[in-house]
C-alpha cells in the first residue's frame, strides 16, 4: 500500500506537492491518504485538494483510496472538505450558505444559474451578481459598504469567468473572513477547457505553453472577445472585455494576493512580486485564489477606475486583442450602469 502524508503546513508548495504524490500512485492498487499532519487549512487548498483526489479517484478506478488520521479535523469537516471528494465524515456540500464569516464548500452547476436567469427573465451574470453579493454578505456579516462592494465585484468576475469561458459544467468555491487579521480568503474552481484552450480562440494570441497562457489572461484585453472579427455587442454592459482578471488581481495585490492555476502551471502575484510554479501534475480546469487585505481596500469605483486607465495603458503597448475597451461590467457592479 502507498501511503501519501498531507502536508502539516499548507503552502503552495507543499499543496501542490501532495497532489503530484497522489498521482504519481496512479495504478497502484491501494492509496493511504494520511492526515493526522494536518495542521490550520485554508478556502483554496480545500477545494484544490478535494478536486484532485476526486480527480484521481475518477482516473484510476482499480485503485482503492482510503484514509486515516480525519476524524479530529473539526475546521475541514465543518467546511465540506471530506465529503467533497468522497469521504463519509463531517457536512456534506451545499449543506448551509454558512455563517459567521465562512462559506463552506459549495458547488453551483452551470444549470442552474441559467434555468433561474430565465425563470427570472434576466441575463446569467445577473443572476451571478446577486449570489456574489449574497456570499459578501455572509463573509462580511455586513450589509454594504467598501468591502461588500470589493467581494461582490471580486467574487462576481470569478464566477463569470467560469460561465463564459471555461465551459464547465459546474464551478465550486469556498471562503473565509479573518476580520482581525484583516484577510479574506476565496477559492473558486471549476472543470473546464483550461486557460490554455479558451485562449487559443483568440487569433491575436500565441500561447506555447500552459505559463503563457496564465500570464496572458492576466494581461487586460487579452482574454477578451472583442478581437478583430468576433461578433460583439459593445452597448451590453456585460460584453467580455478581458478586463476582469487583470482588475482582480490588482485589487488583490493591495496588500494581498492572487493565485491562479491551470494546467501544468500556476503563478502567484502578490505587492511586490510574480512567483511561477511547476505543478508537477495536470490540473483540468482553473483554479483561483483571492486573499485580499480589507484594511486597504478603498471605495470600489475609485479603485476599478485607476485599475482601468493603467490597464488601458498597458493594453495599449501589447496591442494583443485588436480592441481593448473594458466593458461596464469590469468597472463597476450593475447596480451603477446606468448612473
């Protein structure tokens, strides 16, 4: 039997570590996955983790996967972790929106965001928007402000993301606000096409690798669909602009950080600096993570606005997407368009 340690420290590093170990057993016959190491665990390596083990558990369907050392794991069992690749032990998924800061695992299909946006004759990333709000609404226990309006936006283009590129048939996500640490954190994934194939769509655009395809969609523009020959609809305030990563990760690096992965590959961006890192195994899909700072967020529109004319400056000099006007979307929440 292979047994695979979880890591007592949750880094990048350590987390991705893991799950190459995972599937370096790939064909074995019996999988230990011990977790008596476990130490303080985080929203995004959650849902990371739980992806990949059921990932695995789906490609190698000979292999038996067994754990040991969860059953004292209180925090991990409240938020769905176990139950979310298949354990029996704590909450299961989508049991409770959560309380008291916390957003437990969750996952949302892709359905039924559309078969409510036509019971409710409003477009998905309506729909989308006011689920956002929900979910800052419980992490903040706030009804509105600064920070609502931050995770509102925040989570808002995450899950659009998800709806209009990835073509997943689902997106799962978790969260956690840390008020005295003044630190929020969100994960959101999904099982789709990847960065690398979404990209590839747009004729402007070279990616060789996994690496180029993160660091473009990272670049405003890049990822839109306003591209020199693409069918679009500029006066929809929700055209994709390719505007929406690039203004996340900017809010996030006030102080916090940004980690997205894809593939092969994912790259953290924090104040001061760009980490690549190899994963060592193959995602399907794209994985974020937001850690965003509440003690330095300011009013949103002030923010997105500077974001916005830096990131028309910067899509000027790559001239990459053909046009790069951001649309209403990635500048406010809906609620502000016609102000």
């Amino acid at each position: 039997m292979a047994t695979v340690f979880f890591p007592s420290e949750c880094t990048e590093i350590a987390v991705f570590s893991f799950c190459a170990e995972v599937f370096s057993h790939a064909g074995a016959e019996n999988v230990l996955i011990d977790f008596s190491k476990m130490g303080r665990i985080e929203p995004f390596t959650m849902g990371y983790v739980a992806k990949q083990i059921r990932d695995f558990n789906r490609e190698n369907s000979a292999t038996t996967v067994s754990c040991m050392g969860h059953k004292n794991k209180d925090y991990a069992a409240n938020m769905g972790f176990f139950r979310a690749f298949g354990l029996k032990h704590g909450r299961e998924p989508n049991c409770t929106d959560g309380n008291d800061r916390f957003v437990p695992f969750t996952i949302l299909r892709i359905k039924t965001i559309k078969e409510e946006a036509a019971k409710e004759w409003e477009v998905e990333q309506e729909i989308i928007e006011r689920r956002s709000e929900h979910l800052a609404k419980i992490l903040t226990q706030e009804d509105k402000g600064n920070l609502v309006d931050a995770l509102t936006f925040s989570i808002r283009e995450m899950m659009r993301n998800v709806l209009e590129h990835s073509e997943s048939k689902s997106m799962e996500y978790c969260a956690q606000y840390w008020p005295t640490y003044h630190k929020v954190e969100i994960s959101i994934l999904d099982n789709g096409i990847g960065l690398m194939t979404s990209l590839q769509n747009n004729p402007y655009v070279q990616i060789n690798s996994h690496s180029d395809a993160i660091q473009q969609a990272l670049m405003p523009a890049i990822s839109s669909k306003n591209y020199k020959g693409a069918r679009i609809n500029t006066n929809d305030p929700w055209h994709n602009s390719g505007f929406g990563l690039y203004m996340i990760s900017r809010i996030c690096r006030l102080g916090g950080s940004f980690l997205i992965c894809s593939g092969d590959h994912a790259i953290k961006l924090d104040e001061n600096s760009k980490t690549h890192i190899d994963l060592n195994h193959h995602f399907k899909g794209t994985a974020v993570r937001l850690v965003l700072n509440t003690s330095k967020l300011t009013e949103l529109g002030t923010m997105l606005a500077k974001f916005r004319d830096e990131g028309y400056e910067v899509a000027r000099q790559i001239k990459a997407s053909g046009m790069y006007t951001a649309s209403a979307a990635s500048q406010m929440l809906s609620r502000d368009f016609a102000k």
